[in-house]
C-alpha cells in the first residue's frame, strides 16, 4: 500500500496483542499505548533532517548532529489521541502540540467537531497528527482538513490500529499525508468498528463506556 507504512517490530506486535484482549484493564491498557507510542515515535521521526552544531565534549571540540529546522507539532485528535502524544513528548520534549476535539456521531459516523487549538506558523513545521484509531477515516481525514486550512503543508498520520476501508479513504483524500500503523486490521463491522480490532480506543483508555 503506498503511503502507508506499517511498523511490525516485535515489541509493538506483542504489546498491540495484549492491548487487543477485552480481559486487559484499564491501566494496562492505558500503560501499553504509552509504550507503544514510543516505539511508533521513532518509526515516524527517523527520516527527520539534521544538521550540527560546534560543541565541547569534556575531551575535544566536535560537530555534532542536532535536528534541524523549526520544532515538531505533535496533534493530538481528543480523545483518544492523548495516549500516544504523552509518549511522544516524552521523546521529543520540545514539540510544540495541537488539540483537535472531534467525536464520531454514532449513527452517521461523521466526524463533529468541538474543539481546536493550534500553535501558529503551522506552514513551516513538520506536524504528525496522532490517533490511535483509524476506522472509516471520517476523523482523520477531517483533522487534517483543518490543519490543512490553517496552512499546514508537511503532514503525517500516525495511529495504532487502520481499517484497509480507512486507509483507502484516507490516502484518497490526503494522498500527500504518510500514513503509520502499527496494524492495518481487517474490516470495519457495520457500525463501524475495527475488526479483529480492540473496542473503543477511548472508553478502554479512561475507563467509560
Ligand atoms: C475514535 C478514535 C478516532 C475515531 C476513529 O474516537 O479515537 O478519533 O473514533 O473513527 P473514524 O475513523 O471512523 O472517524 P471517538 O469519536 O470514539 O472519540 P473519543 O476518542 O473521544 O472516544
Ligand atoms: N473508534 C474506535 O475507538 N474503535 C474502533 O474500532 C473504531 C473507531
């Protein structure tokens, strides 16, 4: 699938399975996400562009290398985005953060929105918007139009679990927007949920229903 990366390193692979088991609980659940952002954190940043900088060491003078250009926007689709950005900050402390509020209507499947706060100067900065859940795309393909219509150019998507029916509205819609996952599962059932999947990303992460 072109666009898409699919990150299959073991440590996500196992972690995604116990986080995929209806017997986890909340806190492990939430703990995993965490863990696993990490990981996914490295896959999307490791093409970021570097440049040096003149530094003593206790021994010599070097160059060395140091990240370049303005800082990252880390945006974070509420409200289960929020279990992969805490771990992303923990890797990249410096990233600036977007909060885009958005919720599925249950019976339309459309994304409504409620909330959204950006930092400014989105044009000259790399942003990767975070969500754990890909299903019809309604979300991600909204969040992105917004980040788009305040001038956003240099986008990724990041996400744990994607529908293949997502992904196909996704990259439709935003084929200049890398997509990353550390799963692309099998369907969407009829009210449009991730199957084999793992439920409701958000209610499993905070505990409602
Ligand atoms: C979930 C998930 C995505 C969206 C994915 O959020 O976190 O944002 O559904 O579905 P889609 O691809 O069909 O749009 P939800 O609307 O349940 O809100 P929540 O994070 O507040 O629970
Ligand atoms: N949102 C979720 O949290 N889970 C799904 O399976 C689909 C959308």
């Amino acid at each position: 699938m072109q666009g898409v990366t699919v990150v299959d390193h073991p440590l996500v692979q196992h972690k995604l399975t116990i986080m995929r088991d209806k017997d986890t609980s909340t806190a492990s659940f939430r703990r995993l996400l965490r863990e696993i952002s990490l990981l996914l954190c490295y896959e999307v940043t490791r093409d970021l562009e570097l440049t040096t900088r003149t530094i003593e060491t206790p021994m010599v003078t070097m160059e060395a290398p140091t990240l370049e250009g303005k800082k990252l926007v880390f945006a974070s689709v509420l409200r289960a985005g929020n279990g992969l950005l805490d771990g992303m900050l923990d890797l990249v402390p410096a990233a600036r953060v977007a909060h885009i509020g958005l919720y599925r209507d249950q019976d339309t499947l459309e994304a409504v929105e409620y909330f959204f706060k950006a930092p400014s100067n989105l044009e000259d900065r790399l942003i990767i918007v975070v969500d754990p859940m890909l299903a019809t795309a309604n979300s991600a393909v909204a969040a992105v139009d917004k980040l788009k219509e305040r001038g956003a150019t240099n986008i990724r998507f990041l996400c744990l679990l994607a529908a293949p029916e997502g992904i196909e509205r996704f990259t439709t819609a935003h084929p200049d927007v890398p997509v990353f996952t550390a799963s692309v599962d099998e369907k969407l059932n009829e009210k449009g949920y991730i199957l084999p999947g793992l439920g409701d990303a958000g209610d499993r992460m905070y505990g409602t229903k």
